[in-house]
C-alpha cells in the first residue's frame, strides 16, 4: 500500500515493450501519481524492462492476468484506482496466425474484464459517476492495424473516420476491444479515450519483432529474414513519442474520443534493413563481409497488410503533439541501445 495522497493509476502489460518505456516517463513526469503495474509476465514480459523503476516508492508490480476478474476486482479495492491506463495485450501478429485463441482471451475478454470492473467501481448507474470517482478515465491503447491495410496511393492515410476492417486474428481482437471500450462510452457514459498508433520501435523491444530481430542476427552473422518481396510499408514512431502522445490524450483527449498516433515516417520493410545495416557497417564493421549480405527473402506472412500509414492531424492540431524524432534520428539510438544487450 502507498502512504501518502497521491492519485493511484492502474497500468497494465508494462513489463512489456511500450509499457515499460512509458512506466520510468509517466513516473518522472507525475511525482503526484502512484503506479500499479500488473503484467502476467508472458514470454512477452521481463522485469528486467522495469528494474529502473523498482527502488521507486510510487511504484508497484503485480504479477497476474488482466482476464482475473477476482484480482483485477481486489486492485480496485485495496488501492482505490482513480485511472486505467491499458497496454496489456498479446501482440506479434504470427503468433495471433499460429494461435489465434489467447489473443481473443487477453485482448477481448481482459478488455472486457478490465472496464467491467472499472465501471463498476467509478460508477453507480450509466452516466452516474460516484462522487469521489468523478473524472477517473480509462484509456485503450490500441493500433492502426484496427483499419486494415491501405494502398499504396501516398495520400491515402488511416484517419480516426477510416472504418474498421482488421486482417488477422491480432488486429480483428485489438478492433473488438476496440469496441468494448466504446460500447462502455457510449451505453454507460464512462470516461474513455482510444489511441491508435502505428509500429513502434525503440529499446526494449521483444527479440521476435522485426528491428531487434534484423539487429540480432547482423551481429551474430546470421541470415536476416525478411518476408516476401520486402516491399510491405509500416509507419514508424520511436517509442517514447507514443508514450508523449499517450500521456496527452490521457489528460486532455476527450471523452469517448480515438486519437491516431503515427511518425509520418513511413519505410518499406527493405529500406528499415538497408538502414539499420547501412549504420552498423559503419559502427561495427566486419572485415570480411557488409551485413547487408546477410539479407534473406523468406516466405511471406500469410495475409500480410502491404501498407499502414497514419494521419496524426487530430492529435497534432487538437491537443499539441509532435514526434520528437524522426526514423534517421531514433533508429540511431535505439541501434546504440541493442548494441549494448546483443553485443
Ligand atoms: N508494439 C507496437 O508497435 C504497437 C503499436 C500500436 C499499438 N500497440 C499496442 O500497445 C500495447 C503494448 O504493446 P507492446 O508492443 O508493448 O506489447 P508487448 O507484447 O511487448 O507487451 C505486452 C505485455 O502484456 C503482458 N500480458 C500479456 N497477456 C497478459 C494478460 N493476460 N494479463 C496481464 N498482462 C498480460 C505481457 O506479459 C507483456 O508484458 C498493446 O496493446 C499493443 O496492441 C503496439
């Protein structure tokens, strides 16, 4: 238990990438707030991602599942949560082809099972906030790839109007949560916010995503996988410009509302290998070979979504914010900081 009248935030799945980028910020930046942390510590958590945080005394990690309704019911209770912010979440599209049924039971029922209780505690009847609980909000971090794949058309970008039509089996239970959340809005007059962002990259990420995986395999002289022509386009965000980006919307996004979050850095799958190899032949040359060698086409991902592109405009014009890096500056740090763990 906290021994002082800060305001206690539930956070979830920060033992994992993004979240535990956001933890060591939200913490620096918010001395009046106290941090619950609950991660199931899947193979996609390690502690290791928030050992900065841990001597600190308005911070404290659970370990368990989000979809615990009798755990997620005795966190409300024992430290009187006044806010959600929801990372938790199975999130490698492969794995959401190879199997399917977890990332329905993270993603949707943990959903589900989160705002439920969330409701249940704020609130007293639809539209009725208990006193003490007026104001708590409950924020969704979700994805751009809720809106399907684009065309290669440059001026065709997702905006929070573009209708929802999710491809694979990760992106169709991020969409569904999607959906609680602003049935939850809309039925029941919650305070919620979802922000949609586009792929991050950045230090702490899992070994199977597609930055560390190039990096790890440069360096050990392994073949470099790359899916079917190379050609598929993501747009790219440094990891802490999300976190920036969430941190506005939590305390001034509005309510019921969807913000987009994205770089404008859009790169195709080959050009993120041609840059990060470019880098390390200059920083950690081999004599008899350049990495870009190592680069091998492998069979491609089934239904793989050609492109994803972001338009932040609301984000940008409505509430302030900017990416503070773009991929030339952050793929430069976050190279220096893989070089560190795989070296
Ligand atoms: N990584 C990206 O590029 C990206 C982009 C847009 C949105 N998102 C969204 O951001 C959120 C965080 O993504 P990430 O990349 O950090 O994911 P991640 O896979 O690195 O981390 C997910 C964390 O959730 C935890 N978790 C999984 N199932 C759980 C459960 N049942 N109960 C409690 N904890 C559980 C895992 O242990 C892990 O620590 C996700 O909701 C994801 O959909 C990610």
């Amino acid at each position: 238990m906290f021994n002082n009248s800060n305001k206690n935030i539930l956070l979830t799945g920060t033992a994992g990438f993004i979240g535990s980028n956001f933890v060591p910020y939200f913490l620096d930046k918010y001395p009046n707030y106290n941090l619950v942390n609950i991660d199931l510590l899947t193979y996609a958590g390690d502690l290791e991602n928030l050992k900065e945080c841990e001597a600190n005394p308005r911070y404290k990690f659970i370990k368990g599942d989000i979809c615990n309704r009798e755990l997620i019911e005795f966190i409300f209770n024992e430290y009187d949560i006044q806010g959600v912010i929801h990372f938790a979440a199975e999130s490698h599209v492969d794995n959401s082809i190879k199997n399917p049924g977890v990332f329905v039971q993270t993603n949707v029922n943990g959903t589900f099972t989160l705002i439920d209780v969330a409701y249940k505690y704020w609130m007293s009847k639809p539209f009725t906030y208990k006193d003490e609980y007026k104001g708590c909000r409950f924020h969704h971090i979700s994805t751009d790839e809720v809106y399907g794949t684009l065309s290669l058309d440059p001026n065709d970008l997702f905006t929070e109007k573009t209708p929802y039509a999710p491809n694979s089996p990760y992106s169709a239970s991020k969409a569904s949560s999607d959906m609680i959340i602003r049935a939850y809005n809309e039925t029941y007059g919650m305070n919620t916010v979802i922000t949609n962002c586009s792929n991050n990259y950045g230090p702490k990420q899992h070994d199977e995503k597609l930055i560390p995986t190039i990096i790890r395999n440069a360096l050990k002289g392994n073949p470099i996988p790359i899916y079917g022509d190379g050609k598929n386009i993501r747009d790219w965000l440094y990891v802490l410009d999300h976190c920036k980006g969430i941190d506005l919307v939590y305390h001034n996004g509005k309510t019921g509302e969807t913000y987009n979050i994205g770089g404008r850095n859009e790169r195709t799958n080959l050009q993120i290998v041609d840059t990060i190899t470019t880098i390390l032949d200059e920083q950690v040359p081999k004599p008899d070979f350049s990495y870009k060698s190592l680069i091998t086409f492998v069979e491609d991902r089934a239904g793989h979504d050609r492109r994803y592109a972001i338009d932040a405009t609301k984000l940008e014009n409505e509430l302030g914010w900017k990416a503070d890096e773009n991929f030339d500056t952050g793929i430069v740090k976050t190279i220096e900081w893989y070089l560190g763990k795989y070296k």
